[in-house]
C-alpha cells in the first residue's frame, strides 16, 4: 500500500530538475498499479463486520493497549495491514470472526506496526 510517506517522496521527487519522463511513467506505473490491488484487497474484504456487527476499522479504533495513543498513520497503517490479512485468508474461507476465534487479529495488526515504527 502507499503511505503518506511515499506520497510525500513523490511529491519531493516531483519538484527536482532532473526529474524525466521515465521518472513520470514509473510513477504513474507505480500508482495505477497500487490502485488495481487496492481494489481486488477491498472488493475481497468489503462489508466486512465481526460477530458484534462492528467494521474493520472500528475494530482498529477500539483497541486498548497501555502505552501512548496510537497516531493516524499508525491506524491507517494496521488498517491496511487487517485488510490484506483477512483478504489472503478469504482464499480459505476464513473469515474475521474466525480470526477473532485464534487471535485479536485487529489488536496484533495494530502492536507490529506500533513495533516497526518504534
């Protein structure tokens, strides 16, 4: 997935002199391609609630773990993470409750990602 990261590198890339047409098509070739797999991950996840009726990014929401809140980015971060987990599981038929059944799958999302950017 793209992040605000990488977005801010393009956006700093965009204004060198030595940027080309090359430069402009890998970009281009970049985001489009984002793009589609964004839309097959969400079209395989889309609607998607728990037992309790609550979406994917309630769930995220409502994690409690100790320590500093987390930051946007790190939600959209674990969002994104979720929504390609359970994605890959919907190949076999599982499902977020059967996550929910092994694992706070939401929870775990949302501890690696605080873990990496920390």
């Amino acid at each position: 997935m793209i992040f605000h990261d990488r977005i801010r590198e393009i956006r700093a890339e965009s204004e060198d002199e030595l940027r080309t047409h090359e430069w402009a098509d890998r970009v281009i070739d970049e985001l489009l391609t984002e793009a589609e797999t964004r839309h097959a991950v969400d079209a395989a996840v889309r609607g998607t609630t728990d037992a309790k009726g609550r979406t994917l990014a309630q769930r995220i929401v409502a994690v409690r773990r100790g320590g500093t809140p987390s930051t946007a980015d790190e939600l959209d971060r674990a969002h994104d993470l979720l929504v390609l987990l359970l994605a890959a599981g919907a190949k076999y038929g599982l499902t977020l409750d059967d996550w929910d059944w092994v694992d706070d799958l939401p929870g775990t999302c949302r501890d690696l990602i605080r873990h990496k950017r920390h």
